[in-house]
C-alpha cells in the first residue's frame, strides 16, 4: 500500500489565507505534519482525528533534522495514509521542499504541491502597499538572509541587490541584515532606502516597521531576535499614494 503526500502551504498564518484545496486537503488528511510557524488556528482546518505531528525547525532552538522529517511521510505513507505536509508560507519558497519531494520520489510516493500567500506579498497587503510599481520598481527579488550556518550568504549578488529599481524581500534576515546593508550602501544603495519590517504576519502580534535600510539596521543590530520576519527595501510605494 502507498497512501499520497500533499504539501500544502498554510501561508503566513492567518488561516482566512488558506485556499480552498488547502482547506479540502487539511479536512481529508489522516496525518498532518506541520511547521510550527503553520500551526495554531490553522490545524483547526485538520480532520477530527488526524494525528497531528510537528516537526518544526527554528533557528537557535531543538528542532527536526530533515532527514527525519523524510523519513516520517515515507514512513507514514506506506502504511496507506493521507498525508499532508503543512508548510508555512508558500511551500516553494525556502521551506526545504526539493529535498521532501526528492525523498517521495526515491520511494516511489506520488504527491502534489499546493501554492499559498507567501510572507512577503502578505506583508505588502498588510501594508496596503503593492510589491511593484510602474515605472519605479518593475522587479522584485527573493533572497534568503542565512546560510546553513544562520550567515550572510557570500555568493548573493550584491550589485542585483542594490539595484534601486528593484523591490527585494529578504526571508530570515533580521539577525543578518545589518551586514547586508552595509553591503547595500557600499554598492552604491542609498542609506535612505525605504524599507519595512513586517514580524509575525498573520498572527495577533504581528508588528509593521517603516523606515529605511540604514534605520533598520542600527535597530537590527541593537534588538536581540526572536519574532520571524521578513524585510522589504527598495522602490516601496508609499502608503499614502
């Protein structure tokens, strides 16, 4: 017997973002395991009974190695279940999900992605912003702020990310960002850049920050790190236009 993996993105964690066939999958499945930035209010969309797994992973703290995650929805899969992988924001976007869906297909496991609201398009909504603008911010990037060892990576681009013309989302980036700004305004990045903080989108302590990159980092580099976040700089529309 081979039961069937859906990963389904729960997005930023409001569960009023989920989509319909996220919802459809959440109510089918016999087995969730979530991310624990994709829990909460969201696991509520679960069948009754379902087991519900976590196996989240955060910086700095006790978390699942993705060896054992793999191991669980092949495991779990065999025995026949419905499985869903509950991953926060849009599953495709730094969530790791190449080398689940690489594991399923080693062991002969069907499966399905369901795209969701990632972090930095639900902060600009949340904002009132949109992420382009005619004329002024015609590309926008996603990068991530941390490598393997929570760095800075080296291999990003530095002259795309200064870009001025541009509007870049950086994922997991507030303990980084200070050194990334430097980088910025070494290439030519206007200190006064604007730039947003937008920390837990979607939950009731979710906090919005406009400001600029030089700002940003002074503060980044004094706050400790705790909330997740996502940062936004460039050709930010302004919310009053």
């Amino acid at each position: 017997m081979r039961g069937f993996v859906s990963f389904v993105s729960a997005g930023p964690g409001d569960p009023e973002l989920l989509t319909l066939k996220a919802v459809d999958r959440l109510g089918k499945a016999d087995v969730v395991l979530y991310d624990d930035l994709a829990s909460g209010a969201i696991l509520d969309r679960a069948r009754k009974g379902a087991a519900l797994v976590s196996v989240g992973k955060r910086a700095g703290r006790p978390s699942a190695k993705q060896e054992h995650v793999n191991r669980l929805l092949i495991d779990y899969a065999l025995t026949g279940a419905t499985v869903v992988r509950l991953k926060s924001g849009d599953a495709g976007i730094f969530g790791r999900l190449e080398e689940e869906c690489e594991a399923l297909r080693a062991a002969g496991i069907g499966y399905e992605i369901i795209p969701g609201v990632t972090s930095a398009c639900a902060a600009a909504a949340t904002s009132l912003i949109p992420l382009t603008r005619r004329h002024t911010a015609r590309r926008v990037q996603f990068i991530t702020g941390a490598d393997v060892k929570g760095e800075l990576p080296a291999d990003l681009n530095f002259a795309a990310l200064a870009d001025p013309l541009a509007v870049t989302a950086v994922y997991m980036g507030k303990r980084t960002f200070p050194e990334l700004a430097a980088r910025l305004i070494a290439q030519g990045l206007s200190g006064e850049t604007p730039a947003l903080l937008a920390e837990s989108i979607g939950h009731d302590d979710q906090r919005l920050l406009r400001t600029t990159i030089a700002k940003l980092a002074e503060q980044l580099a004094r706050e400790s790190v705790t909330a997740t976040a996502v940062i936004l700089y460039g050709a930010l529309a302004d919310e009053a236009s």
